[in-house]
C-alpha cells in the first residue's frame, strides 16, 4: 500500500515533515483496524474525521449550534496537529 502513497515533498526537498505528514499512512492503519497506531501516527486524525463528518452532517441535516460544534472541533483539530507537530520536532 506505501507504494500508492503520495509522497511528501516538504520532507523531499526540504527534508522537514510538514504538518500533514503520517496523515494518509494513519488513514490506512484505520482501515486495516491498528487504531493505537494511527493515533501514533497522526494524532488529529480522529478530531479530523469527527470534523468531516459533523461538517458532512450538517451540509444535509443543518442541527442547532452546528456553528459552535464545528467551530470548536476545528480548533481541537488545529491545536492537536500544531502540538504534535511541534513535539515531532523536538523530538
């Protein structure tokens, strides 16, 4: 499955990981049920996908303080990959 993957070119020109990178290699463990290890591997993947989802919920079914639920998941979302980003490379 690596082979499919689209590489990440900050990390091959620059040789620095972005803020995205292990997100797709997460989203495979998920699939293949290893959750443990994709919450190693990218740690907002699970306020992300419950972000898409509230998102993709209330483009069809619009539900009261959708805003503020949205709103807030995105900045849970925002602070985890800026967090985790910031231990990666200190670590």
């Amino acid at each position: 499955m690596e082979e499919y993957m689209l590489p990440c070119l900050n990390k091959k020109l620059l040789g620095i990981e972005c803020l995205g990178c292990g997100m797709q290699r997460a989203v495979v463990l998920i699939f293949q049920g290893e959750f443990i290890e994709a919450f190693y591997m990218y740690p907002a993947i699970y306020s992300l996908i419950v972000l898409f989802i509230c998102i993709g919920i209330n483009i069809f079914f619009k539900f009261k303080h959708s805003s503020k639920i949205i709103g807030g998941l995105a900045i849970l979302t925002v602070a985890t990959i800026i967090i985790s980003y910031i231990i990666k490379l200190i670590n």
